[in-house]
C-alpha cells in the first residue's frame, strides 16, 4: 500500500536490531485519519469474507483495529494481556512469548464474546515472530469461531511470523511488507496484491 | 446521556465491591457504533476548545479514544504503562497507583509527540480514584500542554476522582454517573449538562 510505504518512509526510523519505530503515527501517537485509509484497505481486501468480528490484541492494536471495525461495521474484541479483578470466569487464554517484552505472557479473552458461527477477522499493527497471533488463533479455534482472515499494517519479511501462517493456510494480508531496515534505510517488498 | 444509561441498565452486571462489568460494549468487546455516538457527544461538549490533542491511556481507553480523535480530527497518543524495547529517550512519565491491578504502575509518553501549543482533551472509558488521569495531567504539565478537558464515559460518583479533578479546576465531563451500584440495581446521578 503506497500510503503506508510513504508514511513509513517519511516518519519512521531505525533503531539496532532493525526495530522499526512507527510511533510517531501507528501505536504511539496515532494518525487517524491514516487509520482510517488503512481500515478501508482491509475492508477491500476481505469484504466479500462475511466477518462479523475484529479481534486484536491490547493495546498498540486497537486503534488500527477499531477504524477496521467501523469500516467493517461489526464489534471489535481486543485480547488482554493480564488478568486483573474485573475480568471473572469463562475466559479463554493461551500462553505466548514477548519478544518486545522478552517475557511469557497470557493471552486472554472472555468466551462469553465469541460465538461458533463468528467469522472473524484478525488485525495487528506489527507481524514479526507471529507469537501474538499464533496465540490468537488458539483461543479462536478453542472458542469454534473462524479465522476468516489476517491483516497486518506492517509486516517484518526478516521475521518467520508471516511465511509460517501463509504455511499453515491462514489468509495474511500485510499493507506492507519490509523485507529490511537500518539506519541507510528501509528495503520495501514489491508485491502486488490485485 | 441517556443512550449510555441504557446501554449500563441492558447489558452492565454488578461484581462485589460496585465493579461495574461492561465488558461487553466497553472494554473488552467494543460496541464502535455507540463509541462513535460518545465521540459525538463529547465533541458537542468540548467542540469550543480548540482541541488539538486526545490523549488516553492504555489499552481500555484506547477504543474510545480513536472515535474522539476521529470526530476532532486530530492525533490521538496514548500513554504507555511500562518500558518495552520500542520506547527510547525523551520520555516524560508519572508514577500511578491501579486499582485494578493493586500496583504502582509507570504512565509514559514520548515528549516528541506533545507540544507547548497543544490543547489536550483526556480521555479515559473510567474515572474513580481518578490516579491515572493525575499522572496524564502530570505529564502533559511537564510538557507545556494544557489540559483543555476531560471526557469520561463512566464516572463512578462513590470514589473520589471526579470531585478532587474538579476542585482543582479541571472541566470535568462524565456522560454518566454512577452513584452506587450492587446486584440489586445501579443509581444513576441525576444531571443535565445543557
């Protein structure tokens, strides 16, 4: 998506260990307007897929995945990370590793808000190792809803996350695809997606 | 505002110790056509006062916050509750107490994103002890922004925030206030903003 490629071009920078820092418009501050022609660009992509759900994990998530929300006009879902005393029973958890945090940490979500017959539609702001969403879909799968598809703003091509769920069928839309990045620059992917 | 009142009465439920589950439209399923209905409201009420800011709190503030930031049409930054590898220098941050959690907790914002001129509308989908809107007002202070408002869904009337926020001076608008909540029903607090 040539927007978000601008975007990123303009606005984004480098840090070691090619962490690419979009905080200045995706999950810090966020631009939401660009959110919005984000969200737009998912919905042509997985409009005619009958998703009745948007699921995203806490926090740098949900901005992006309430715009996709709205375009999409179903109820948004997002993941928690912890349980804290207002979450009670009936949650549906799965254990995954941070490497933003370099911890483990519990995924969870209250079953009372997936249905079997949910379609739903997975966003994220980043993709790299794919741990996140991997754990995602565990609670999905656990819950018998459906995962009609997946769609990341920025996908890190150097990382396993995006290859190994294409492997395993899943339908992952990434608007853009950096394939690398350092301080001399960032290596788009070219792909076309029509 | 009479569509969130009803939207509590249909769909809230009551845990020991007045907490208010709303979980299934608020924060953890999220109903983005009434977020968008809130945005609406809270942009009739602060319309007037050049915001050129939102600014929340992660992650349950962040869904409503996105609706408000789209109806302003301006950025939207949300505080980070602790370090992650992503977050370098120029940060400003305040040491909270949560509630939810029972912890001290550290609220952060990149000093890039605030300026001296900007016009900031807080906000949160909960206010009580009010601590974490105290530690935003402490970090915007820091940065030279002003605090043109504060816009809450849910007020809870019994705890402290609200009250101490507005004897400070601070333009405090709660949608709805909850003056006390149990199984047996929730007591709305009668009030007319206009």
């Amino acid at each position: 998506m040539e927007l978000l490629k601008a975007k990123i071009r303009d606005e984004a920078t480098v840090l070691p260990g090619r962490i690419i820092k979009v905080d200045g418009f995706l999950n810090h501050r966020v631009d939401v307007s660009l959110m919005k022609e984000l969200a737009k660009e998912f919905y042509r992509r997985f409009s005619r897929d009958s998703i009745t759900a948007i699921v995203t994990i806490e926090a740098s998530g949900i901005a992006l995945a309430t715009a996709c929300a709205m375009e999409f006009n179903v109820p948004l879902i997002f993941a928690k990370k912890a349980k804290s005393d207002n979450i009670e029973g009936g949650l549906i958890t799965s254990e995954v590793y941070s490497y933003t945090y370099h911890r483990k940490m519990t995924l969870l979500i209250n079953s009372q808000w997936l249905k079997e017959s949910d379609r739903v539609l997975i966003i994220d702001d980043f993709l790299a190792n794919g741990e996140s969403v991997r754990g995602l879909i565990e609670i999905l799968k656990y819950s018998g809803a459906t995962v009609a598809g997946i769609g990341i703003a920025i996908e890190k091509g150097f990382k396993p996350g995006g290859k190994r769920l294409r492997e395993l069928g899943y339908d992952v839309q990434s608007l853009v695809i950096i394939d690398d990045a350092s301080q001399e620059g960032i290596v788009f992917r070219d792909f076309d997606y029509d």
